[in-house]
C-alpha cells in the first residue's frame, strides 16, 4: 500500500504501472468509508490489475452553510479498509495542493447537472465534476467506479468523461443498504436513534413505489404522490422521476428512469433512489 500526496507523484506511480501494461480501477471518495466505499474498491481491485481510491472531502462542493467543518474524517481507519478491500494505492491530497491560492478553473456540465440536487446546493455539480476531473488526471484511471446511490452524479460524471472524451469507462455500481434499508452513507453516522428510525421512510417508500411499478403503475404523479405520502415523517427536499440519462422530469415511465429523493433528517440530509429498467 501506497500513500500519495501530490498529481504529481500520483501520475508518476500510475505512469509506471502503464509501462508494465498494468489497468487501474479507481474509486474517489471523501473518505468516512462505509461497505458501500468497500464494495467499489472490490469491483476496482476485481476488474482491473491494480486498484486505487483517493480520500479528499472537497471543499468547492461545500456551501459556506454546509457541513465541510463537521464532515467525518477518519484517516487511519480508511486506510486500513482499503487495504483490506485490496487497494495498492491511495491518493490523498491536501487542500491547497488541489486548490492553490489564485485556483480559478472550474468544471460545468450543463442539463444534466440541473434540478433534483443542484435546486438547494446549486454549488454541489461544478465542484464534484472539479475534483472529479483533476483526480482523474492525477490517477489516469482506465475504469473508474461509482455508487448509484448518487445517481445524479453518476450522470453528471458520465456525460462529463464522454464530452471531455477522457477515454474512461464510468462504471456504476448498485446502492448498498443497511439490513433494515437504509442506504448506507458517511452522513448516516449524523443520526441520533430516532432520527435514524425516521429515515427508513425514505427506503421504504421507494421500496413500496417499486412495487408499484413492478405491477404495472406508469404514471410519475401517482408514483411520486405515493412516495411523498410514505416520507411524512421526514422534511422532504425532493420526489422526483427523472430519465435516468438526462435527469429530466417525466411524465410517464416509458423508458430506463430513476424515482429519487432527498430530505433532511434531523441534522443530516440525506439521499436515496430506485433505478427502474422496463
């Protein structure tokens, strides 16, 4: 296991793998690993000769009324998960190496950055395809993998390396839940007893939605109204069915969509979503 600080000696590691005709699979994360981290690491490591994650909570995906401060960090615990998990390298830069002073150059992909998420952080989308795109050139992935947990941004991220032609397959990989359904996340750990019970609205209206459509249900209003129903409990930022490509509203389910929402649970906000394929 390697601990690497700087793009550069990121891409010199990476150059030299190259070299040997060796495949890298990466997962960026924002450290506070979870199995749901763990399982991407699994797919990195399996799919590719070499794994690499990096951990970097990324401040231009912050609003200034955000949790960055407060935001889990657990270094040395992250480490050995991912070296459990078979990871070779880890990228772990500072924050003023990735953004030093006078940074100015940011990342905009446009459509499918609009609506769901970006309607309360409208910061979130440039920072993630930001860091995204200098960890990218740091690490030179051929695979890179993410959660559909963050569907949104799994789109975004999508669209981003096949505008910028990055020559990166973007593999997405399904949600990992708690036994009782949660979706498992670094800001889970926010929750308190109760608000925890709270938060199972969200996994089991979309749960009873996905039935709904199993049996034949099409119509967006009457699948989000049956959602929103299931989430009283909760303070509900969203309910939305979106084309799972371009993350745009529709009216019915006549092709791939994605049902997501997001809500605030006592202190944390938390997302969830189903993918539906006809």
């Amino acid at each position: 296991m390697e601990i690497i600080e700087t793009a550069e000696a990121m891409r010199a590691w990476s150059f030299r793998q190259k070299r040997l005709g060796k495949t890298i699979g990466f997962v960026p994360t924002m450290g506070a690993l979870h199995e749901g981290h763990i399982s991407l690491m699994r797919a990195a490591v399996q799919g590719n000769d070499l794994g690499v994650a990096s951990i970097f909570v990324n401040p231009t995906q912050f609003a200034p009324n955000e949790d960055f401060s407060k935001y889990p960090r657990t270094f040395e615990g992250d480490v050995r998960m991912c070296t459990e998990a078979g990871i070779q390298a880890i990228y772990a830069p500072t924050g003023d190496s990735m953004y030093p002073a006078g940074y100015s150059t940011y990342v905009t992909v446009e459509n499918v950055s609009e609506g769901l998420c970006s309607r309360t952080r409208p910061h979130f989308f440039r920072g993630v395809a930001t860091v995204v795109t200098k960890l990218f050139n740091a690490v030179l992935p051929d695979r890179a993998y993410f959660g559909q947990k963050d569907a949104q941004q799994c789109a975004v991220i999508k669209r981003m390396a096949r505008d910028l032609d990055m020559g990166i397959d973007i593999i997405e990989m399904p949600i990992i839940r708690e036994p009782d359904g949660l979706a498992m996340s670094s800001r889970n750990r926010y929750l308190g007893p109760e608000d925890r019970q709270r938060a199972l609205c969200l996994s089991r209206s979309l749960f009873q939605a996905e039935k709904m459509l199993q049996a034949g249900e099409r119509s967006a209003a009457v699948l989000i109204q049956a959602v929103r129903e299931g989430m009283d409990a909760v303070n509900i930022d969203y309910v939305e069915l979106v084309d799972a490509d371009s993350m745009q509203p529709v009216d019915r389910v006549e092709q791939p969509v994605v049902l997501a929402v997001a809500a605030l649970v006592g202190p944390a906000r938390l997302i969830d979503n189903i993918k539906y394929i006809l």
